[in-house]
C-alpha cells in the first residue's frame, strides 16, 4: 500500500509539473444555506530558481460572487506556505518554528475583492522540481492551491 501511496504522489507531482507559475482553483464555500465560489491562486515571481535564490510567494483569493465570504480562524495564523520535494516529502514550511496565539479571528471579503498574503522566502533547496501548497487556513474551508518550480 505504501508503494503505491508513493507512486500516486510521483503521478500527482509529474502531472502538476506541467502548470506552470500561475495555478488557479476555483473552490466552493459551505456556508448555512448557501455556497459561494471563489478563485484561490499561488504564484511564485519565477519559474526556475538557482539554489539559494530568494522566491517570492502569492496566495490569493478572489470573491467575484455578489455575497461576502466570511472565514473564520482558529488561531493567529491566516495562511501557510509548504515546499514539496519530488517524493512529497516537506522539504519547508512557513508556519515551521513559529508560535501563533489561540484566538479566534475572522476574515471578511467584500464581493468584487481579494484578500492577498505574500512572503519572500530564502530556503535551502537543493537541484531538482518543487510544489510549492498555499493554503488560507481557515476553519471548516478547504482553500488550497499549488504550483511547481525548479531549482537547477
């Protein structure tokens, strides 16, 4: 089973190999009663990095509804930023080392607006194609996207 847990993540990663900086998702939000749909997007400044380069990362999300979408956070933190290695493997993460405090928070986005999180990062990447997974880490949500690079 292990192997082809493994060999479903080296399908996954070859086929998100093909997309390129700019990835979009569209993604539908529960709410009582209703859904609304929003577009969640990670960008990276580049294409391809030399090792040691700094990369600059965008999540953002786009409400084009007319409603507003209410997310509601557990903690301090509002976003994550995780690298990928070739095997799936957690080679970085933003959230990594750092403390958020225990309160409950909430995010409104106004239709017709966005809500963007941005973050230049320096990790240690050797050679090789990495996912970069931007998440808003809301409650009960599942806004997530990817997009691939390479370090050569």
């Amino acid at each position: 089973m292990l192997v082809i847990g493994k060999a479903l993540v080296h399908c996954v990663f070859i086929a998100l190999s093909a997309c390129g900086t700019r990835s979009e998702q569209l993604l539908e939000q529960p709410g009582p009663g209703n859904s609304v749909q929003v577009a969640v997007s990670v960008t990276s400044d580049r294409d391809t990095y030399a090792p040691g380069d700094a990369i600059e990362l965008r999540l953002e999300l786009q409400n084009d509804t007319d409603r507003p979408l209410v997310l509601d956070f557990s903690t301090s933190q509002r976003y994550d930023f995780t690298i990928l290695g070739s095997e799936g493997d957690t080679v970085w993460s933003s959230s990594a080392g750092r403390n958020f405090m225990q309160m409950l928070g909430q995010e409104t986005v106004q239709p017709g607006q966005n809500l963007l999180y941005t973050e230049q990062i320096s990790p240690e990447l050797s050679a090789g194609t990495f996912q970069i997974v931007g998440r808003i880490v809301a409650r009960a949500s599942d806004l997530v996207d990817s997009t691939v690079i390479l370090v050569q």
